[in-house]
C-alpha cells in the first residue's frame, strides 16, 4: 500500500482559573506552546499528533460559571463561553482545594469539548495529566493503530482493535424481533416509539459520520443455533460464553441478505426463548450470569435474550400476551451501538469523571474521536485504492481509460491532499468531508463499469476465444502461402540449370 503521512494538530486552550497557576511558568500568560508525538503504525505509515496549546487566564464571565456549585454546572455555563469548533478542546484548569470535582477525582470531562482539571503544582505535572485527557477526547495511539488495521501488522493490535466497524458513508441497523414459539407467546414490541426515543437522537449525532438506514423485522419459529443447558440449581436454561459464537449463523439466514447491503449492515435481535426453555440466562466466561442478558459480535451487532414471566396459573391460556420493556431493551442496544462504534469508556483512568452525554447518546468529544479516527482510515484507504488501480492498469496495456475515470482519480487526489492539509491546521470537520469525498471518487473510479470488463478479460483468453476461429480459416492461407514459397523457389532455380 502506498505510504500515508499524517500529522493530526488538535488546537488546545489552557484556561487558569485563580489560584491554579503553577509556579513555575516559563513566561507570563498568555504564551503559545506546541507539543509534538510521533504515532507508531508501521514503516509505511507515519502518523504525527501535534497538540498546539494556547496558555491563558479565565475572563471574568468564565469565573462567573467556575463559581457554580457543581462540575455539571459549570460545563452548562462555559460551553456558550468556548470554542466549539470540532477537533478543538478546552482545559479549565481549577485550584487543587476546588470543591467543583469530587473527591479522589482530577478530572472531569464534560459533554461538549471541555474539561476541569485539578491544578497540581509544576507545569511539567500539568501537562502530563493534561496529556492524558487529550489522549482520552481525541484520539489515543491505539485508535489511529485501529483505524489503520489493515497495514498493522497481526500481532501487534488488541483484540479491541479488531471490534471497531470499518470507516463507511452509510450503516443499516436492522431490529429483529425473534419469536421461536409463537403458540405460546404473542409479542408486542413499540419498536417505532422506541426508535423515534432512543435511537434517533444518537443517529442524528451521528449524522455527520455517516447516512444510517433503521429498519424491523419480526421472525417467527426461528431458534437459535444451540440448544441450552439445563441448570437443576437455579431450574433455569444456560447458554455458555464458548457457545455464542455458534448462536448467530443460523439466525443470521433468517434474517435477510445483508449481500444486497451497499453498506454495512448492523443487526440488533431480541429473542423471546420458546415456553420449553424458559428462563433462558448467558453465562460469562467465569460461569457467571451477564447482567445485561446480552453478548455483541464486533462489526456483526448483538443479541439480547428477553425472559417472559411465566404464568402465575399453570391454566392460563396460550398464546400468553407479552408486552417488551423498550427501556430496557434499547438500554442495551444502544451500549452495544456504542461498542461497535469504538466508544466504550472502560479504559479511561480512575481518577476521571465522565459525564453522561444524556439522550444524545455521544458527548461532542466522542463524536470528533470518531471523526479522528475515521478521517485517517479514509485516506489510508484511499491511497490503497489508488495503488491498487494504478497496480491495475499497469498490467493491462492496451486500456483505455476514459474521461470521466480520470476526473474522479484526479478529483479522488485532490480530495485526499485537501483532507491531510485541513488536518494539519487542525480543521478536523473540513478534513473529515474532504476525505470523504475521496473515498467516493476512488471508489467510482475503480469500480467503473468501462474497466470492470477489462479485469475478466486478459490477453491469455483472448488467444484462447480466437484460435478457434481463425484456425480453420489459416489451414487453406497457410497451405497456399507455403504452395507459392515452393514454386517462387523452382523458378529461382530454374535458370541456372538451363546454363
């Protein structure tokens, strides 16, 4: 693949608050400061994070909000105060007696593109702490790794890495109710209600990453792939962790083709288990029942085992009629949403406090560590879509390679070198829509019809489809030609003897 070189510069605001100031500043505020890392991918990749920070002192309005009675508060009153733009964050740093964050906490990260840091006393300490909450509203050396897994080597990516959907313009989410048992139990699901509640306020969020499509279905007799284990103990059904995997692929031939799918497509199921084997529990690794009654599958989606209430008189009539807590459900969908997406807050440091980003599902911060990540995927992918057809025609001589494919290669080239310079002066939206843009020519232009043909055409079956049919028409030329060649010889000969 072609070389990629990034550098990704996040502008950086440090607000003193009084009494934070660390002693040893090397100058008077404010003062400009950059800092620069070198991200490790691999020989062919050099990706460089530069955070350029702008060292300052609160104005009276930001002081005003400081003086709130709780973080939450306060991040509500310096958001209109700051610089919203994406890719960009701003620090508040607050005295270490402050009683805005909790205590054993020093840092607090709000819903927007802020933080309230505890001052500690040097600069030096400062600007490691502050390091690691960049690394958590950016982009961390890790995430780029993920972003570019296809030119990582093996061994070295997590298993997280791995668990990320690939960079798309477009999602399907597909809502499956599964019903193995339909004489038993007559289910009734709002899913529309509860789309229109939970899931659009995220998708919505999202919409600037890409277009997303929901849809529903509702299967009925469709079983899962195992056949679950009977506890005596708990006289409850198990499916254990080692047997998840083999639960999806027969479901999955019910669901639908996802090969008609232009884009990737995520599937979130809801399985009602048959009156014969209820309650139906997940068990962990360990043994241990999963809270959530739930398991994911990276890049595929999740499933959750919804349990219905056995009737309180062995009489009642079936179909029993069950209504699903869409709450509750969506609760779980949506976690696993974020899984799939690369935003799960596991690895954040103890001394962190995240706020919740509430009905919107993602805070700003998460939606540019997925534009980050995103934006560099697409121009490694890009750049090897390019090779890939400049490797392409290297091989087939006599193509011809029309107008139109050669706009949207160079339209594809122009994109890619705009998308790495907005990077590089910190415009991570315009770089994110440039990159964008240059995956769509790039695709446009490898996938051209005038070209495709060309791929299953090569020169060996060309001799193979002709000879065929010119040989019987060459036995007669050939004959004839080698006739006059014999004669042409006689004749030459001819006059000699007759000396």
């Amino acid at each position: 693949a072609a070389p990629v070189q990034v550098r990704l510069v996040v502008p950086m605001a440090v607000v003193f608050g009084p009494g934070s100031v660390p002693r040893d500043l090397p100058r008077p505020l404010p003062f400009r400061d950059v800092q620069e890392m070198e991200i490790s991918v691999n020989l062919r990749s050099s990706v460089t994070s530069r955070y350029e920070m702008h060292y300052r002192s609160t104005t009276a309005q930001e002081e005003a909000a400081l003086a709130a009675a709780t973080a939450r508060e306060a991040d509500a009153a310096l958001h209109p105060l700051q610089d919203t733009t994406m890719g960009s964050l701003t620090m508040y740093v607050v005295p270490e007696t402050s009683s805005l964050l909790p205590q054993g906490i020093n840092v607090y990260v709000g819903r927007h593109r802020s933080a309230l840091v505890r001052a500690v006393g040097s600069l030096a300490a400062l600007q490691a702490r502050l390091r690691e909450v960049t690394q958590v509203m950016s982009f961390t050396a890790s995430s780029i790794a993920a972003a570019l897994s296809d030119r990582v080597p093996g061994g070295q990516l997590g298993p997280d890495a791995r668990r990320n959907l690939k960079s798309s313009l477009g999602y399907e989410i597909t809502f499956s109710l599964l019903n193995p048992d339909p004489k038993s139990h007559t289910v009734d699901w709002d899913i529309e209600g509860a789309v229109n509640r939970y899931v659009k306020p995220v998708l919505d969020k999202l919409s600037l990453v890409a277009n997303f499509s929901v849809d529903s279905q509702i299967l009925y007799y469709a079983v899962l792939g195992v056949t679950p284990r009977y506890d005596k103990e708990s006289s409850s059904f198990l499916l254990s962790a080692h047997s998840l995997p083999h639960v999806i692929n027969p479901v999955e031939a019910r669901l639908g083709s996802s090969a008609a799918s232009l884009y990737p497509v995520l599937n979130f199921l809801l399985y009602v288990p048959e009156r014969s084997h209820s309650p139906l529990y997940i068990q962990d690794k360990n043994g241990a029942p999963v809270s959530t009654n739930a398991f994911h599958s990276p890049r595929w989606g999740g499933i959750m085992v919804y349990n219905v209430e056995a009737p309180a008189s062995p009489q009642a009539s079936l179909p029993l009629h069950v209504d699903v807590d869409m709450a509750r459900v969506m609760e779980v969908f949506l976690a696993q949403l974020r899984l799939l997406f690369g935003l799960s807050r596991e690895e954040v440091p103890p001394e962190f406090l995240l706020e919740s980003p509430g009905n919107e599902g993602l805070a700003d911060w998460e939606l540019d560590h997925l534009l980050w990540a995103h934006t560099v995927e697409n121009i490694a992918t890009v750049s090897t879509t390019l090779t890939s057809l400049a490797q392409l025609l290297d091989k087939i001589g006599n193509i011809v390679i029309k107008d139109d494919v050669a706009s949207e290669v160079y339209r594809a080239v122009a994109s890619v070198q705009s998308a790495v310079t907005k990077l590089s002066l910190g415009h991570l939206h315009a770089a994110f829509q440039a990159s964008k843009e240059a995956v769509t020519s790039s695709e446009r232009a490898f996938f051209d019809p005038s070209l495709l043909h060309l791929l299953y055409f090569p020169d060996d079956q060309k001799f193979a489809i002709y000879i065929p049919l010119f040989l019987p028409m060459a036995v007669p030329i050939l004959l004839s030609l080698a006739k006059i060649v014999r004669e042409s010889r006689l004749r030459t000969k001819e006059p000699t003897k007759m000396d």
